[in-house]
C-alpha cells in the first residue's frame, strides 16, 4: 500500500463516517493543524486530541458536513489532497462550501503531520449570527 494509497483509505472512512477508520493512519504522536481563522484552528498532537478538538466539533456543530475529495496527488512521503468541504451550521442553519487542500506527511507508513489550507471566511460566514 503506497501512502496516497493510506491517505485514500482516511477519506474513504470519512466518507464512511468511520473516526476509527479516519484515525487509524496516524502516528501516536502526529501533529495536526487546522488552518487559522478555521473554527477547530490549532494544532493538536495526537489522534485522540485530533478526535477531540476536530472531528466531534464538527460532528457537533455542522449537519452533512462533508468532504468531497477530488484529486489525491502523490508525491511519495508527502502527499495532498484536493477538494470542497460542504456543511450546513447547526446554530445559523447557513450552507457553506469551500475549496480545501490537505497537505500530509508520511513515515513508515504512518502519517505523522497533517495540514489543512481552506478558504475560512466561507466557513466564517455560515457561523456568523
């Protein structure tokens, strides 16, 4: 299995719904950052802090929240993903899309850091009172 290949298999179970399947690939020690003036922005490090502080936020506060990925570009020990994050906000009732790239880090098999690049002032709008 190459590492776009382990990045394919994350955003299948994201598709899927799967956090156990979305956490799997990474390291016990991974440093995940959400990009700034993105709701979940920071960097936590770890997949349980990764689980915590991003992926039940967004369960939390977004309805159909989704990931349409579009393109997984290989580039061996660095891979990215391209592609549009959708979701209704829970407390404005406000759609939004925005184009996202993910820009992953891989050893041995594992993926040891993770970057997110999107468009947050179409996240910020949907939030907006």
């Amino acid at each position: 299995m190459t590492n776009a290949d382990i990045i394919r298999a994350h955003y299948a179970a994201s598709d899927r719904g799967d956090i156990e399947g979305m956490l799997a690939p990474l390291a016990a020690d991974v440093r995940w950052t959400e990009a700034a003036g993105f709701p979940y922005a920071g960097t936590y490090v770890g997949p349980a802090a990764v689980a915590e502080n991003v992926f039940a936020r967004i369960a939390a506060d977004w309805d159909d929240y989704t990931l349409a990925v579009d393109e997984v570009v290989d580039g061996g020990d660095t891979v990215v993903g391209i592609g549009t994050y959708s979701g209704t906000h829970k407390g404005t009732g406000r759609f939004f899309a925005a184009r996202v790239a993910h820009v992953w880090r891989l050893e041995g098999g594992e993926v040891v850091a993770f970057e997110q690049f999107t468009d947050t002032e179409m996240v910020s709008r949907a939030i907006r009172d």
